[in-house]
C-alpha cells in the first residue's frame, strides 16, 4: 500500500483500525471491574530468577524477553534500510517483505493459539527467532529473505504469544496492569 497510495495514507489507516477499539473502550461497563489490591513488595523481589531448578515463575520469561528485545526487536526498524541497501528496493519490495513476515505471523499467531505450551516451547520459538532473523541478514537473493522473514515472523509472534500468556497466567493479579 505504501507503493501504491503513499505513506500518509497508511498512518490515516491505522489510526481508522483503531476505532473499534477506542469505541469498545469507551462502551465498557467499568462497574464489571474489579480491582485487586496492590502488592505491597517491590516488582524486582517478585519477579526474581530462581535457583537450581526451581520452578522459574516468571523471572526466566522476563529475562528472555528483555534479552531478546534489547538484542533483536529492532529487525522491524532496520527492514526498510535492509529493503533499500542490500536488495536496491523501495516501497514495494518493503511491502512484499513486511507481507511474507505477516503471513509467517498469522500462521504462527494460530499455530501458538492452538495448544498449551510450556518453557521449552518458549526456548525454541527464541531459538528459530534468531536463527530466522540470521538467515534473512545473510540473504543472498530476495527470495530467499522472503521465506527467512515469513519464519521471523512466525517465531515472532510465536515467542511473544507464549511470553505474554505465560507471564499472564504466572502472574498473580495485584501484579498485573491495572
């Protein structure tokens, strides 16, 4: 769409998809909430890495999605330059790259729906984050950075899904946003 309407146009609709979700929020009953009480320790005491097998909480997902997110979410940043510089591209080739991580993304999104999954599943889904996001900066031809995107983006949401359901479940609920 970029290629085709402009970048403008884009953001415009964005913020359209939104409305939905701004209008649902505005709609909802708030009397139906009901609050927890605050917890009274610190969130670094909480959320402590166990030792020596014990049952990792919540602390090992954290430490993984800050490792990952400080060293690798960035890819999304660095796309268009990777589109432009190493594969002389523009708008379109950008937009066929986003796509290719957007249908990995979808699979992924119900792959990860499907079924209950435990921290190993959490360790691989990282694993072939990485070893995907490798295999699409040494690309050597397009075609092959499409398929190594479509699996980035599998593994993307993959790993996020599988973070934020375990972080959420782990969680007691004085600790969760409120």
């Amino acid at each position: 769409m970029i290629a085709s309407v402009g970048d403008g146009w884009c953001f415009i609709l964005n913020a359209v998809s939104f409305i939905a979700v701004v209008a649902s929020l505005l709609t909802m009953d708030r009397s139906q909430l009901k609050p927890s009480p605050p917890w009274r320790g610190t969130a670094v005491s909480y959320a402590r890495v166990p030792l020596r097998g014990a049952d990792p909480g919540i602390g090992v997902p954290l430490l993984m999605m800050g490792l990952i997110g400080m060293l690798a979410y960035e890819f999304q940043v660095t796309l268009p330059v990777f589109a432009q510089r190493v594969f002389h591209g523009g708008a379109e080739t950008y937009g066929i790259m986003t796509a290719a991580m957007g249908v990995g993304a979808v699979v992924g999104g119900l792959m990860t729906a499907s079924g209950a999954h435990r921290p190993p599943a959490l360790v691989i889904a990282a694993s072939v984050f990485g070893a995907a996001l490798c295999a699409a900066a040494a690309a050597p031809v397009l075609t092959v950075a499409f398929f190594a995107l479509a699996l980035v983006g599998y593994a993307s949401v993959s790993f996020l899904s599988m973070v934020n359901s375990t972080l959420q479940l782990g969680t007691e609920p004085q600790m969760r946003a409120g």
